[in-house]
C-alpha cells in the first residue's frame, strides 16, 4: 500500500484539476489484502492482493457519468477524464442529480492498526497453525479463512472537499467437520488490531459444536424459544438495517408502513420490543467504523432506543424534497447486552433451541421483512436450561422485527463474522421468544 495521505491529496487535486464539467466526484482505495485458506487439516492456499482504485464522476447540470480506472499514469488521468466528460454530454438528464456534498467536520478514524499492516503470511500461519493442529488432534478435519484487510481511501470533490481514512480489520472463520461428516461446528472472530487476535478460543468452539454435534435427533418444528448466538443476531440486525429508509416509507415500500397507521410517521413509535437498542458510532473502540458517507459526516446516531425508532437513513435527494437533513446510513452497529454468559442464557430457557449461525437467507416478503434461511454448524435442543443434545437443522421464516419485538434476555457483546455482511458490528447473542422454525432439515 503505496498512498499515503499527502500523496493521495496529490493525485485527488491532479485528477480534479484535469476536469472542466461542473462538477466532479472522486474516490480513490489503495488495498492490501492478505488471504490465508486451509482444508483437510492443512494450507491450501495463501495470496497477497495489492490493488489501487480510482472513480471518478462528471456532471453538466443535470446529466452524469462515471469511469473506473486502476492506474494513476498522467497519460490513463487524462484519457479518463476525457472519455467520461464525453460519456457526460451525451447522458440523459437526471431529475434526481444534485451537486457534490460541501466540506464538512470529520472525526478522526479509530480504524487503523500498525500491527495488523505489519501482519505478513509468516506472522498470519503462526496464528492457523495450532488451530489446524487442534482440529488434527481432536479427529475433526477443519477448514479455515483469514482475511487481512488494509485500506486507504480518500473522497474528494470540485466542492473543495478532501477526506482521508485508513481502515484494518482481520476477519477469520474455521468450519470443522467430524470425518464422517455427521457433526459441523463454526466459529469466528473479527479485529482491527493483530494484537488483539486469538484465533484459539475460535477454534476451540467450532471443533467442540462439530463433536457435540454428531447423530443430531429430529425435533419437531414450530414457533419456539431460542437462543441466537452472535453470528444470527448479526445478521438478522443487518436484514433489519438494510430496510430502514425514510423514502421507502413515505413512498409506502417500507415494512414499516404495515406497523403503523396511515399517516404516521414512524420515528418516536415503539415499534420493537423494550429491550431492543440499536446505534451506530463511527469512533465506538470494539468495532470502530468509517467516518464519512460520500463525503456526508459520519456521528453517533441512535436508531432503535428501547424499541422505539429514532432515525431513519435519509439520501440527499429526498431530504431536499422534504425539506429535512440528510442521514447517512450506518457505518457499523452496535447492539448492547446484559453481559450474561451463553450458559447463563442457556440456564433460562426450560425449551428451546440453541442455534449457532445462519445460512442461505432468501428475502420472502419485503412488505413485512420477512425472510427465510437455514441454522446451520450447529443446532442443539434445550430442556430444563441445558443442552440436551443435537438436532436436525431447521429451515426458519422469520422478521427481524418479530426478533426484536421478542427479546426476553441478552448476553456479552463479540464482534464475529455473518454470511451477509462484513461491516463491524457488536452484538450480544439473545434469547428470542415466537422463534419460527418453519420445517426441519436434514442438510447437516
């Protein structure tokens, strides 16, 4: 990674300086990438991806076109902004096009890790190692990826505005399977700084889940107790974000037109359960979060607060419409919890389900944010406030909203990976009432 911040404002002021529309829009990624795979008990593959990207965007009034470029020679600068000027006379109008953002305040990025730059493949194997040996030694074959991530990026425009922010993160996920293949275990982690990484405990639950989970027993299906571990909350909270926008519902798209009455406005309802609170904090230490939206400011924003909706993601467009200020959308989240132990919220549950992640999930009904998916690497009854032993995978039809409205405990906040969405996210794992467990499975 090559762009520092005086050499990236460099090659943002040379681009800018070569365009003659009326306005201009510039982004700029200089990324490296560190990828570590592993199967069979063993390395499979190692890669390092080095990558600058440029985008840059034109207007004349109101027609606009972009161009993507990944090299900063002056000849492909000058080529660039030529072809996409051209590209930009001969667009449409767009009735929606506004001019770029003006200069803002921006908060310093708590994003960036010496440590984790400084992580090679050496340093990354040393982390893999034990935890391919543990899965060895335990009989179980695992199938590990860690991603180190090292970012820098820039946005910039014709408005005189020029934000920088450098980002690190490691994300890692270990799959282990019993030779058989009738026990599945997953676990995960997610960090900004190497040092603060410990792939061992990782690996320590994804080969227990996959040992405890041999010859699961069949359980009935129905609306029922669970317990979401971290990695579902995660995602039926990013399910849950992705419908949340101020324009979807004054144009009657929204999900949440079905939970209030025709002309009301949303925000200041309680439309979730009391122990639902939800926020995102671009300078939140556990899981810090970029500081800037398309040159947009990024704060502390409440969105859910003890089930009441707070705030809505607003574009700029329609804010304009309404008269009202733009809201960014989320950064991060950052979901608090009251800090129980998975067995303590287990001890509460007299019958349930304990389900370790999600898998597959599939938009059924966007008027109601009804999705359907699978549990998966790990399912466990629950009687009496203990484990009872494995089950048979579920296939599930459920709302984030039914979630939220449900809560009846919470635990410790992680930060772990999902399958749908890599941004930082802290969530405590929940215990969930009215669960929807719709059909069983017998994918294992």
């Amino acid at each position: 990674m090559s762009l520092t911040s005086s050499k990236t404002e460099s090659l943002c002021s040379k681009i800018l300086g070569l365009v003659k529309a009326d306005g201009a829009e510039l982004y700029v990624s200089d990324s490296e990438d560190l990828l570590l795979r592993s199967a069979n008990n063993d390395i499979t593959s190692n890669g390092l991806i080095d990558r600058i990207a440029i985008s840059l965007s034109v207007s004349f009034g109101k027609r606009s076109a972009s161009i993507s470029i990944n090299q900063t020679d002056d000849e492909t600068l000058r080529a660039a902004v030529a072809k996409v000027e051209a590209m930009a006379k001969l667009a449409p109008e767009d009735p929606e096009h506004l001019p770029p953002v003006e200069p803002g305040t921006y908060a310093t990025p708590l994003t960036w890790s010496d440590a984790t730059a400084a992580m090679t493949p050496e340093l990354a194997l040393a982390q893999l190692r034990p935890v391919i040996e543990a899965a060895r030694a335990a009989g179980v074959d695992s199938a590990g990826y860690l991603e180190r991530s090292v970012n820098a990026s820039a946005y910039a425009n014709s408005r005189g505005v020029f934000v920088y922010e450098r980002s690190t993160s490691i994300g890692f996920s270990l799959t282990a399977r019993t030779a058989e293949g009738r026990g599945s275990g997953w676990a995960s982690t997610q960090v900004t700084d190497a040092g603060q990484l410990d792939l061992t405990p990782v690996g320590e639950r994804a080969i227990a889940k996959a040992l405890a989970s041999r010859n699961a027993t069949e359980c009935p299906a129905g609306r029922t107790t669970v317990v979401l571990e971290a990695p579902a909350v995660r995602d039926l909270l990013s399910l849950l974000s992705w419908g949340l926008d101020r324009r979807d519902f004054d144009e009657g798209r929204s999900f949440l037109n079905s939970l209030v009455a025709k002309g009301d406005d949303p925000i200041g309802q309680s439309l979730f359960g009391e122990k639902a609170t939800l926020y995102s904090d671009p300078l939140y230490a556990p899981a810090p979060g970029g500081i800037h939206e398309s040159g947009l400011p990024l704060v502390r924003t409440d969105w859910i607060e003890k089930g009441v909706l707070k705030n809505l993601p607003v574009g700029r467009f329609w804010a304009q419409q309404k008269g009202i200020a733009p809201q960014p959308s989320p950064g991060n989240l950052i979901m608090p919890g009251e800090g129980k132990s998975l067995d303590e919220l287990i001890a509460g549950v007299a019958d349930g389900v304990l389900i370790t992640r999600l898998w597959y999930l599939r938009m059924v009904q966007p008027e109601s944010l009804l999705y359907t998916g699978l549990t998966r690497d790990g399912t466990f009854a629950i009687k009496d406030g203990k484990i009872a032993g494995p089950v048979k995978n579920f296939r599930f039809n459920e709302t984030p909203v039914n979630v939220l409205k449900n809560i009846v405990a919470s635990g410790k906040q992680e930060r772990v990976l999902g399958s749908e969405s890599q941004s930082p996210m802290h969530v405590p794992p929940l215990v969930v009432e009215n669960f929807n467990l719709s059909s069983v499975s017998d994918a294992s």
